[in-house]
C-alpha cells in the first residue's frame, strides 16, 4: 500500500493515497503552519477510531443488531517531551438503536480489538487503549436514552 | 487529544478531530463499502508521511536549504493474515530544490526519526522502516534532474 504527503508550502502538505482520495494537512500557526488541515497525529487517532468502528458495524449487522446511530472516539494522551507520542488511548464505542445487546457490542469490541483491526493491533502494542462503550435507546426524532455503559477488559474474556 | 469517526450508513465514516477538519472514509465494495473514502490504514499512512514530512522541511528552512519541491512517499507492507497489520514500511524523500546538500537531508531525517516524529516513533517499534531520500536539481520549467539517492541507516550515524 502507498500514500504520500506533497508539499504546498510552508507547512501544508496534501495527503493521498492509493485509492485517489485527498487530505490537506497543516500545521499550527504558532510552529510555522497556517492551520489549513489536519494534524498528522490527528489522521493516526482517525486511522484507529475508523478501522475499528468497522469491524464492529460490520459485525453488529451480522448479528443483526438493530444500529441508527454510531460513532468512536479515540481520546489519545501525548508525552509532554519530544516527540510527542501518544502515550496512552480509550477508545469510546456509542451505539444508538433499537434493544441493542450488549453482548454483541463487547463481542464485537472483541473481535475488532484481537482479529481484525490493524491500527490496533499495532498501535496497542505501543501504548495501553481502554476500550468503552455506551448503548442508547433510540427513541425516534433524534431522541435516545443511554441504556448502559461499561468498560471492555480483554483478558476477562 | 481526540478525534471521532461518525457512521454514515454501510460502511462509511466521516472523521473529525480538534482542529475541526473532516475527512470521508469507507470500504471497498467488495466488503460492502461505497468506496466512497479513505481506508483507514491509508489514513496511517498518510499520518506517517505527514508527520515526518513537516519535520524534514523545517529543518531543511533552518538549515538555509533552497527547496522548490518536496514529497515523502510511504510504501507499506500489510500481512495476509488478519489483521493485515503493517509489517514493514519504506519512506521516501524525494526533495526539489538548488543545491541542495545532502548532509542536510541526511541529519533532517534522522532528527525526525530519532527525536521528533511522534508517527515515526511509534511504528517504528512494531515495524523495521526503512528511509530512503532522492535529491533533485531544479532546472526551472518544472524540470528537474536526479543528483543523489540513498539510504539513510540509523545506526551509520
């Protein structure tokens, strides 16, 4: 797989990749940059964040788990010295439907965490990543209630 | 820092992170996507070219180098095996400019390696990367002539 960054200036580079798409990507204003895209620490945490969110979407649908809403976050800390890697990671799993289980969302968890997704399986073997999830009702017209909330331990499993 | 991935149906995912930038990513069609953007590793790639990209052209300012082009190429290995994580990699610098010393490219790179590159950093220590640079002489009417390549070799240093 390749992906290259091209240089426009200054700081901002456009990113592309083998499947044609485009990502500007800049710095801060405070370090030479014009703030004019993405930080390249920003792009790995969506890297992370969109390679697990699916494997679990797609495997909620397997196990034909009623899904109207879904999101992951990926809340990184960096080192305060040079270079500023991310020291440690939770990634949080919101699933809005209807009468989700919460077996098949840590289930799913699971699978992505220890088969499928690369981002984690390399980038856990940097730094601990915490994985939690929260389930919501959908209510309908754009209301939900969170139904449970809770922490994927991996070696519980 | 945080960043999200927002499910848009299927397979497809719009990222976004602090500085508000947002970026689409999906699935090939084959695995009941829209291609409709990024894959996610494309986006570590890219974070990987970013990051040690804007280092190398900042210090390359500092060091007074004339520089009218610069690109930085990631060629990544990924396993067969799930989950495809990446096994290796090879950066390229290709820098465009008058001039151009090739200490000067040499010591950029390895500063970002070992000192500043947080991407860098942390995928080093899963993967063996490799750091290739290939220097070319502007010749004006976007021309421009190969005068050096080689391999930077951490180690050598």
């Amino acid at each position: 797989m390749q992906a290259k960054v091209i240089w426009k200036g200054d700081m901002g580079f456009v990113g592309q990749a083998d499947t044609g798409f485009t990502v500007d990507l800049d710095a801060a204003a405070a370090v030479g940059g014009h703030d004019g895209g993405f930080r390249p620490m920003e792009l790995m945490a969506i890297s992370l964040a969109g390679c697990t969110a699916m494997d679990v979407i797609s495997i909620l649908k397997k196990k034909r788990q009623t899904i109207t809403g879904f999101d992951v976050r990926v809340d990184a800390d960096q080192a305060g010295e040079h270079p500023h890697a991310f020291t440690s990671a939770a990634i949080t799993y919101a699933v809005v439907g209807h009468e989700v289980q919460e077996d098949a969302v840590r289930r799913a968890m699971e699978l992505s965490a220890v088969r499928y997704c690369p981002a984690q399986s390399m980038l856990s073997q940097v730094m601990p990543i915490v994985l939690n999830y929260e389930i919501y009702e959908d209510e309908g017209e754009n209301q939900h209630s969170m139904k449970i909330k809770g922490v994927l331990e991996l070696n519980e499993q």
